[in-house]
C-alpha cells in the first residue's frame, strides 16, 4: 500500500518524538542549585567542591553566591531574601543560626530526606555537633567544619624565660606563670594573651565549658554561667592580665606574629596564617586548652550548611550535595583549602585522610584529638544577644584590666544578662 504524505509526516514526527523524550526527560532531570554563603576568600574551595560533587553527581550542578563578606552579614542577607521571597536553595552559615532560621521558619528540616538523628551518628558526627544542630528536636543543618581555641607558643622566647620542659604547659596556672616569666623579660615582649573579645563571648564560653560550666540551664529559662564556674573563668582573666599590657586584639594579634609575645590564645582557624608569620622567625608550638574538668567540653565555632528549598526534589538534591560536603572528599576538599577543622570521625580515624590532612597541617595534631568533646557555640534566646555579649565582653576587659573583682563583674554580667533576656 502506498504511503500517503500525511501518514509520512505522522510516522517522522512519532520518530523524532519519540527520539525528543528521552533527551527531554534528561533535561528535565538536570537541577542547578543556588548555595548562598559568606566568605568570598574561599571561592577557590566552594568551587572545588561543587565541580567534585557534580563529577560524582551530573544531573546536578552548584552555584556558590556570595551574600555578604562574614556569618552576619550573610544572616541579615539572608533576612532580607526571606522577607521578598528571593532566597536560594540553600546556605553554607554559623551553626550558631540554627534555632532563629528555624524559628522564623526560612531553613527546612532536614529529618525528611537525612532520616532520624542516630542516621546522623553513622555518617561520623559527634554527638555535640549534632545537638547543636537540633531545634525542638529537629535536625536543621548537617556540620561542615569547626574550629576551636588552641594555645599558640613562641618557643624562642619561652626558652630565654627559662621554660626547658619536654611538653607543653597542661594547666592554666602553668600557662600564665610562663607568661609572667616571659613579659618579665622586660622591653617591649608582651608575656601572653587571650582573646576574651572573641565575638559571642566564645572565649569565655570555652574556659566555662572546660570547667563544667554551662551558658545556661537546659531549659534555657534562666542563666547557669553565674555559678562557681563561672567566677573560676574570670579568674583565670585576670591571671591573664597580669601577663601583657593593655592592647587590642588586633594589636595582640600583629605582637605575637612579629615574635615579640610568648604566649596567645585564639582560635585553631588561625593557624596557617600564624604558622607563615612565624616562618624563619621563630619557633612555633600550638598546644590544647587546659581541660581541668574531667567531663569538660570545648565550644566550636561550627558552620554547616542548611536548607531553604521545599520542593521535595530539589531537597532531596540540597541532601545529596551537603552530605557530600560532609564525606570524606567534601572533608579532604575543606582540609586543603582552610584553617577550619574536618568534623566527620569517620574520616579522622581514616590513617590515609590524616596522613594527607597532617602533612597540609602538621600543627593540627594534637587539636582534632578534642573533636569528639566539641560541640558549638552558645546564643541567648532573645533579640538582645549581641547586646549581652557586649556587656559580658566590657566586662570581662574591666577584669582583664584590673578595673574589676571577678566577682564583682560576675554579678554585674548576671544581673544585666537577666535583665536582657
């Protein structure tokens, strides 16, 4: 039977049809996500990771943007994007935001597409981590990396102080005695610093974790840092005040880099930097904060990744890529680019990932042996946080100062706190 020229016309277009589906369909299948974050300095390892995830992961791409140069102002970013609908699919951010994003309900949980909170155990977190991930029992982000205070040493200068022992110092009075002996060295060396300016009163939520103390009760109904605990920690301020003169931060900061301070606390995220600086200048030892408290913890500064979207598609992708994030490429990816510290205990106990990671940060041994007691950082449940840990950090400058008791300035930031929450 002859064709005719409709039926020729019908039968070519089933053809091509049928060959446009399967490419459709792929088309379709492919998802570009949008990840905001805060740190234009770490584009290079954003990028990394995202052409990694993708490799594994072809259907879907990321996009990194960059909303904001800091934690801060990423979250009021991230405010604004809520308030006109504007947000992306998810956002790499302080874990110390998980209860506001939650609350005012912008980030999604996460417990649909990640399953319950012992799945999160199996995949390596600590159990720290993943409590401070928690908002009335539900997961909201996944950990990315942390970082924790360490004590950096200029062992040219404690040695001409006299400090000849084979490890470092261990306890808190120890490590102020050294600085007394090296600030007594006289002329302009600066003897030890702490940084109890840290934002969100981080360094002073450390030292009270160490010590067994807490920010406040589980309930979150009223303050616990008041207690004996508490005044132990701005003690040990003021110990400290009578090691360095009466500097900045940033000033601190430049005193040990140019070799000139014995002893500075600040956080392990610093390292690299501190390391370069110290290169061909002096020898430098970066040893653990004092643990006096045998059930003790430390307080990260963690951050992680949450998610906006609430398509069930494009969560299940938002999944996909954050636990990539959190495996042990995303780990090896965030090692190689950073000072931030790999959170997953899986990949730590893994002799290949730590003979890499040791080798690209030699002085980060005796730090991940804390990743298991760490958890994150503190905030008042209240708008006026950042009024509060502005008080506490006026006051604790009063101690360090020697303008105040500690158990005056205990009682001062206790009544304010109350008075602010």
């Amino acid at each position: 039977m002859r064709a005719t020229r409709r039926a020729l016309l019908l039968t070519g277009a089933s053809a091509i049809g049928a060959l446009a589906i399967p490419a459709i369909s792929r088309a379709a299948n492919n998802i570009k996500l949008t990840i905001s974050h805060g740190a234009p300095p770490y584009a290079k390892m954003l990028a990394e990771l995202g052409q990694n995830f993708s490799g594994k992961h072809p259907e879907t791409q990321v996009e990194f943007i960059a909303n904001g140069d800091n934690w801060d102002p990423l979250l009021q970013s991230t405010f604004r994007g809520a308030l006109v609908g504007d947000l992306p699919d998810g956002t790499w951010q302080s874990l110390t935001y998980a209860r506001i994003l939650a609350k005012r309900g912008i980030s999604q949980p996460l417990d649909k597409v990640s399953g319950d909170v012992e799945k999160l155990a199996t995949m390596g977190l600590s159990r720290p981590l993943i409590d401070a991930t928690l908002v009335d029992g539900k997961n909201y982000s996944l950990p990315f990396g942390t970082t924790i205070p360490v004590v950096y040493y200029n062992m040219n200068l404690l040695k001409r102080a006299g400090f000849s022992d084979a490890e470092l110092p261990k306890a808190w009075d120890e490590i102020v005695e050294i600085g007394k002996k090296v600030a007594s060295l006289g002329g302009n060396v600066n003897g030890g610093y702490i940084e109890y300016t840290s934002g969100n009163a981080w360094m002073f939520q450390n030292i009270l974790g160490t010590l067994g103390g807490r920010m406040m009760n589980p309930e979150q109904t009223d303050i616990a840092f008041d207690g004996p605990e508490g005044l132990q920690t701005l003690e040990i301020l003021a110990k400290f005040g009578q090691t360095n003169f009466d500097v900045t931060l940033d000033q601190a900061r430049q005193a040990f880099n140019s070799g000139i301070s014995g002893v500075h606390i600040r956080t392990a995220s610093g390292i690299n930097s501190v390391a370069k600086a110290a290169s061909g200048q002096f020898e430098l030892q970066v040893g653990q904060l004092p643990l006096p408290n045998p059930n003790g913890r430390l307080i990260g500064a963690g951050h992680g990744f949450f998610m906006f979207a609430k398509d069930p598609v494009r969560q299940k992708r938002v999944w996909d890529f954050i636990s990539f994030a959190a495996g042990a490429d995303g780990q090896a990816i965030l090692a190689k680019h950073t000072g931030y510290l790999p959170i997953n205990m899986i990949t730590l106990n893994d002799p290949k990932f730590l003979e890499r990671y040791f080798a690209a940060n030699p002085y980060h041994r005796s730090v991940v042996e804390r990743l298991p007691i760490t958890g994150d950082q503190f905030s008042f449940p209240t708008d006026n946080t950042v009024k509060i840990v502005d008080m506490m950090a006026d006051e604790m400058r009063k101690v360090v100062t020697r303008r105040s008791e500690p158990k005056r300035a205990l009682a001062a930031m206790a009544q304010q706190t109350r008075k602010l929450l």
